[in-house]
C-alpha cells in the first residue's frame, strides 16, 4: 500500500480531505428527539472515511469539526469544507 504523501504545497499532490457533517437517516431515537449528526472525514485520494465524530445534542458540526481535525495528520493535505465550517478559529487551526 502506498504512503498517503502530502507535501507543503497543494498545487504539487493531490490530497484532499472533504470534512462535513451529515445527519444519519433513521436515527431519531423518539417523537421530538434530533436525528443524531456526524462530522467526518473524507479522503478523495484513498476514498475512504479517515475518521468521525459525533456531534453534541446540544450543539451543531462547528464543535465537532476541531475533535475530527485533531484526530487526523493532515499537514499539507488540502481541506474544504461547506459554509459551516469557515469559522475563523477552524480555519486557523494548526498541526
């Protein structure tokens, strides 16, 4: 199996980790409870979920999102992320 290889330059590999969170279908444990929501981590290059995380009752993917980053080695690898994601302390997040 080849090394997954990130490098300090994007444009110079193609790694890129997709992070979004999703609410999982059939997942409401009663009438008037949330569907239960994970933020995780994709791979285009391996295709494949690198990690995940639930996300709080009490709270939405923009907590969720540090705890998956922190779980991974991303260093120069590429993430995106929808809108929810593009919080400052997120986007400023160092490895």
């Amino acid at each position: 199996m080849n090394a997954l290889k990130m490098g300090p330059h994007p444009e110079k590999n193609d790694t890129v980790i997709a992070i979004d969170g999703k609410a999982l279908r059939g997942s409401r444990p009663s009438k008037g409870k949330k569907l239960v929501h994970i933020v995780s981590a994709y791979s285009s290059e391996l295709k494949l979920i690198l990690g995940f995380t639930p996300v709080d009752m009490k709270s939405n993917e923009i907590t969720a999102i540090p705890d998956v980053i922190d779980t991974l080695f991303v260093e120069g690898a590429l993430i995106t992320s929808d809108a929810m994601g593009c919080q400052k302390t997120i986007c400023k997040k160092n490895h």
